[in-house]
C-alpha cells in the first residue's frame, strides 16, 4: 500500500495521489491509502469506509456543517503516468493524470482533514468512486442509499477544476431526440417517396435561429445552449430514407426546473416528434446561504456560473447551495497534458484554510 503524508505540502500530496493508478472500476489501492492515512494521522475524525469511498467528518457540535467531496478516480491513462515535475517554487507545475481532474483537490482536501482537527464549521470529507463513467455507477448515489446522514450539510464544495474560482450551481443537461418520417423510394423515382432526411431541414433551421437565453441568478449569468449533436438515417446508397433522426442538447440555466425545459423544447419544436433520452437537472447557486457567502468571502473574488453539469447538482437535490472549487484548467481535463499549477494547490489550500477558521 503506499503511505500518504496528509501533512505534507498538497503539492507533494497531489504527486503522490497521482501516482496511484485510479482509472474508474480500480479505485481500491487509492481508497485503501486514503483511509490508512485518515485513520493514522487523523484520529479526531470519524472515518468510514464504503466500497471504494472513503468519508470521514468531525462531530464538534458547530451550528453548520459543511461537505468537501472529491472523486478518486480517472480516466484511462494515455502514456500520462508517473507525475512529472517541472519548474520550482512559484512556477512549478505537475504533469499527468488527475493532475487537474482532480487528485490537486483531493489533496487539499486531506491536507485540511488531517490539520484542522477544531474548524468553526463541522466538515464531511467525501472520496468517492466511480465519477468519470455512467451516473448509474456514482459513488455519491450509493453513498446517499446507503449512508444518507453522510450527506447532509449546509453547503458543499465540490473539488472540480475551476482554475481557482468559486463556480456556483450548474447548468442542468437534456437531450431529445426529433424522429420525422417520410416514404422509402427508388432514388431513381425519388418522387414517389418523401426523404426523412431531408424533412430534418426546418428543426436545423430552428437550431441555427435559435436565442439562448442568458439569465442572472444570483448575480451570475447563465448562458443557455440548444444544439444538433447527432443525426441518424438511411437505408442503402439507392433508397429515399423514410425515417431519420436528429438528436439535440440543452443546456439550461438552473432557474428552470426539468418540467420547464421540456416545454420549452417541446415550444421550439412544436408539431415535430420529440422525446427526451436523457436528462440532469441543474443546480442554483444559493450563493445567499450564510455558508456560501462565507465561502466567497475568504476567496476574496467575484465567484462565476458553472457552464457545465457537475456533481454539484447532486447535493443541491439534497437541499443544499454546491459550488465547484478546485486548482486546475478544466479545458485540460481527460487531456494527454493534464497539468496543474502549484501556486493554483497552495491558493485554494489557503482560501479554504481561512474559510474553516484555521
């Protein structure tokens, strides 16, 4: 097994996190060093293990309590392992997998687990499994089934890449598929049929026309988004299609509940087939609860709107304003050049530092 050393600069930490191969469906060896290192070196928490999470938290009796959560595992690894190290002090950056996404926030994470043992607010450490593939698969979801009060908070950070800015809530996510139907036909007759495909032409006009709404919420602006992703049709290289099917993305700002954002696609393509395949609902920022204004206080910035779906939405589901925050380029995320800055670690080490009361 290796030994972590929770106590150690984070940026050490992050290396050595890194070095722990954690690709989704293999988390054992990490979990098993996280939760040798938490029981070892920080005996104030309560630790707990479940499959290949890892939770730990103080019971302090504070009038708040707060989630820092941070998935172990990563992608596949593409010739990106071991870290490697270049440049010093300031200017020192890590290179390899989950650099960014996001072992540089775990680290921090363990790093505060284990020297904070009296913050003003009780804190739940939550290292879960399984974030990089099929939802189904989440930790977080088993964690809520089978430890509920493990999820219970006034707010929840999220350890994502946000280069070092708060991001509130999130976009929720839809896709819908558009089936239009016509009459197959030689295409040496081609009049005798109706092409599918080419009945596809107005929604793609309705797409390309299409306005996005850009709400503020909390002072953040939310920018929406509805486009073609896939097309599907065809029957052989000499026959009119009689059916096809275009499949389209909407990303919706979190002040439209799922319901809404159905109609609203349903009005946009009104008379056309529609069914929705897939579905996230989004996340408002709840950047007025008093832990959260706390939070964006000790950063000292003006926070941004998460354009993009996290599991910042699963615990705003459980009743709680989530924000992303966490070192790292998200752009750089299940990239061959995963890297990270380590002035980037050391900064939301010491904003989250100073927002426990350390």
């Amino acid at each position: 097994m290796s030994t972590l050393d929770l106590g150690t600069d984070p940026v050490d930490l992050t290396a050595a996190l890194v070095d722990i191969e954690s690709v989704s469906g293999d988390e054992a060896a990490i979990a098993d060093a996280v939760q040798e290192a938490l029981e070892r070196q920080a005996g104030h928490l309560e630790v707990v293990r479940n499959g290949d999470a890892v939770l730990a938290r103080t019971n302090l009796g504070r009038p708040s309590r707060v989630i820092l959560a941070g998935h172990l595992d990563t992608v596949p690894v593409n010739a990106n392992l071991p870290v490697r190290r270049e440049g010093r002090g300031d200017a020192e950056r890590l290179h390899g997998l989950g650099t960014v996404d996001m072992k540089g926030g775990d680290a921090v994470f363990l790093h505060l687990a284990a020297t904070v043992p009296a913050p003003k607010h009780d804190v739940t450490f939550v290292f879960y499994d399984c974030e990089e593939v099929a939802a189904v698969r989440n930790g977080l979801g088993r964690i809520e089934r089978e430890l509920p009060d493990w999820l219970r908070a006034d707010l929840a950070i999220v350890g994502e890449p946000s280069n070092a800015v708060i991001e509130a809530g999130c976009q929720g996510t839809m896709r819908a598929e558009i089936r239009v139907i016509g009459a197959r036909a030689h295409t040496a007759r081609a009049w005798r049929g109706v092409n599918a495909i080419h009945l596809l032409s107005e929604p793609l006009r309705l797409l390309s026309e299409y306005q996005p709404r850009t709400p503020k919420i909390d002072g953040l602006t939310y920018r929406e988004g509805l486009q073609a992703v896939k097309i599907s049709g065809g029957v052989a290289g000499n026959v009119v299609p009689d059916e096809a099917v275009l499949t389209v993305n909407h990303r919706f700002a979190p002040d439209r509940s799922p319901e809404q954002a159905e109609k609203h696609l349903r009005e946009v393509f009104d008379g056309y087939e529609l069914s929705i395949v897939d579905l996230s609902p989004g996340a408002l920022p709840g950047l007025g609860a008093p832990a959260a204004a706390e939070l964006v206080a000790a950063a000292g910035g003006q926070p941004m709107a998460k354009l993009g779906w996290t599991d910042v939405a699963r615990f705003a589901a459980l009743g709680m304003p989530a924000v992303n925050y966490g070192p790292g380029d998200p752009a750089l995320a299940h990239t061959q050049g995963e890297n990270v800055a380590a002035t980037e670690i050391r900064q939301v080490k010491s904003v989250l530092q100073s927002f426990l009361g350390a």
